[in-house]
C-alpha cells in the first residue's frame, strides 16, 4: 500500500483544470477563427493600441494558443509531468494573451485570466494526485 492516498478533492480539482483548460482551448479557437474571417470589422483603427498587431495576426495568436491548451488539456487526464507543466506554459500564455487584448473585450479577457489562474493553481497544487489515483487503480 502507498504511503499516502490520492486526496479525492485533490483529483477534482486537476480533473476540473483539465476539461477546464479544454473549454478555455476551444473558446480560444474560436475567438481565433472570428478574428481572422471578420478581421475588417474589429480595429476601427487597423491595429491595436497595446501591440500594434491587426486582428488577422491577434486571431492566428488565439488559435495557435488555444491549439495548444486544448491538446495540453486532454494529456493532463493521463497525469503525465509533461502534460501538466506544458498545460501551465500554456496556461500563462493564454493569460497574457487575454491580459493583452482585454482592452478590446475587458469581461471577457477578466473571465479567461481568472480561469487560466485556476487552472496553474490546480496543475501544480494537485498535478500529482491524479497520477496516483491512476496508478492505485492499475496497481491494485
């Protein structure tokens, strides 16, 4: 018998973080995709204040992104080390992205910050719990 068990709320949270992070993903795939087909309708002044960018090259940005934490997303479930700290990389850049273009979408950008919050809290809080639980449910 191991040592320590699994704490249950422990693989809530990490299983919360994981559909979390493939939600935010797909959200971001889509902003994405919104912005590269109407990226006329968005910049009243071509490009952003913050960067400079035009909104073809903020919407290839959020799905590139969110490309990337969706995947990272579903490999977490498998409580591999390198699932959770690509799904925290990804987590930040997903926030500074959303910090970057709040200016154009502020609730929005406030929402998916605070959950990419959420979901480094759980990946490096309870990243390892849901590895056990996995290997207490092969081993016996």
């Amino acid at each position: 018998m191991s040592d320590k068990q699994p704490s249950g709320a422990a693989v809530g949270w990490i299983s919360l973080a994981g559909f979390l992070m493939i939600l935010g993903g797909g959200f971001s795939i889509l902003q994405g995709l919104g912005w590269v087909i109407n990226s006329n309708n968005l910049f009243p002044e071509g490009n952003d204040a913050l960067l400079g960018q035009n909104a073809t090259a903020w919407g290839w940005w959020q799905i590139l992104v969110g490309t990337v934490v969706l995947l990272a997303g579903i490999a977490v479930f498998s409580g591999n080390i390198l699932a959770r700290t690509v799904g925290v990389i990804a987590a930040i850049v997903s926030a500074l992205g959303a910090f970057a273009s709040m200016t154009f979408y502020p609730v929005w950008g406030i929402c998916i910050v605070a959950m990419d919050v959420a979901i480094i809290w759980a990946l490096t809080a309870h990243g390892r719990d849901i590895q056990k639980e996995q290997d207490m449910g092969m081993g016996g």
